[in-house]
C-alpha cells in the first residue's frame, strides 16, 4: 500500500487545552477508522513550522488518502495537506530506468 504524509494545523479553537486537542484527535481517528478501514497509521509527530503535526500513513489509494484529509478537516484542524510518499530506494530504481 503506498504511503502518505499528512501535515496537519490546529484552528486555534483546538489548542485552548491539551484535553480538547486529545479529544479532537481522538473523534478524528474514530472517524478514519470507521470510513477508511484499510488506513494504517505509521507515525505520528508533533514539528514546529507551519504546521503542528505530522502523521505518516498507508493507504490503499489516492481516493482513500483524500478522504483521510477531508475526515482531519472536519474534526478540527484548520489546514491538512497530504502528500504521496515512496521510499528512496524506490525513487533511486525509477530514476534507473530513465534514459
């Protein structure tokens, strides 16, 4: 299944407390959980930068990662942003195969 990385902010609603913050995150992962079954969570990080966090998963397809984004925005986050990922021993063989 291929990967994806979700960059996620909090509205600024949701970072009143930490127990609002975990509750979103818990609703948003109920959430995924029971519209996207095949979604398997990696990792998680909280980064400084534009963003709060950042969450490393796998999904059966790009539809299936668009819907992941559209659950994270419904439950909070002000902004999401997912971005396909492969690992760079891939990439390397890809680029081996161009002339």
């Amino acid at each position: 299944m291929p990967d994806f990385l979700l960059f996620a902010r909090l509205s600024s609603e949701r970072i009143q407390s930490a127990e609002e913050t975990e509750k979103c995150e818990q609703r948003t992962l109920e959430a995924i959980r029971k519209n996207c079954p095949g979604v398997e969570w990696k990792q998680s990080y909280a980064v400084m930068g534009p963003y709060d966090f950042l969450d490393i998963f796998t999904a059966d397809d790009m539809e299936t990662a668009l819907k992941v984004s559209a659950l994270v925005r419904k439950f909070g986050y002000s902004h999401s942003e997912i971005w396909p990922a492969v690992e760079r021993k891939f990439h390397r063989k890809l680029i081996e195969l161009i002339d």
